[in-house]
C-alpha cells in the first residue's frame, strides 16, 4: 500500500456531517488514533517495544495535530491503529478512520456551518438603546 497522508488535526463527523464531540471537545482523526492506541483490552499480548513504538506514534499524530499539519505513516503504524481502533470504535468511527487512514480522505463532507446574517449580528439587537 503506497503512503497516504492525511491531517490527523481533521474532525470526524457524524452521518449528516456534523463534527463529533465529547465534553464539548471536538472530536479529530489525532484524539481517536491516540485513544485507540492507547487503550488495550488485553496489555499482557502487547510487548514492552510495541507499546514504546505506540507512545512514539501518539506523539507524532498530536504533533501533527498540534501543529495542523499532513503526515504519512508506515504500513505496520497504520494496521496498528486499525487493529486498535476497531476493537473499541463504533463503526462510525471506524468507518471514518479506515478511510482517512488508507485514502487520505472522509467519506462524510463536513455539513458547512450557518452563515451569519448581513451586517454580522444575530437576533437584530443593533442599534438598540
């Protein structure tokens, strides 16, 4: 499989293409990869270097994420995170993930947000004394 880069900093979004949140966070491709690969359902099966090789991938998918940038990753980095996810995901997210991780893209298109009205306010409070 050729690399595929994505933005880990991109929101993963529900059916009608709203962002997912939790504890009004904002739910990205970076927090769902790192969740996932920090949560094991069974530690005794994963080695002391895999979990170091996990904890260095954590740190590169948030310092992409923090600085709102695309990585590439290896194919043994991705299947990791597959596996991972799709154990604890909702098939929402894994849905999403799956394709951010092997296309680069989302199969959902963020649902634009409202556009403010003219002159900028809302509820029509200008001007009043």
């Amino acid at each position: 499989m050729p690399a595929v880069s994505f933005r880990p900093s991109a929101p993963l979004l529900s059916l009608k293409g709203e962002r997912l949140t939790e504890n009004d966070t904002v739910i990205t491709v970076a927090i769902a990869c790192i969740n996932a690969l920090n949560t094991s359902l069974d530690d005794t099966k994963i080695s002391g270097v895999k979990k170091v090789r996990r904890f260095n991938l954590m740190l590169k998918l948030e310092q992409a994420a923090a600085d709102e940038t695309e990585i590439s990753l290896e194919s043994d980095d991705i299947s990791d995170i597959k596996a991972a996810a799709g154990q604890i995901y909702s098939p929402l997210m894994v849905g999403q993930l799956f394709a951010i991780l092997e296309t680069g893209e989302n199969p959902i298109k963020e649902k634009a947000p409202p556009t403010p009205p003219p002159g900028g306010a809302i509820g029509g409070a200008e001007g009043q004394d």
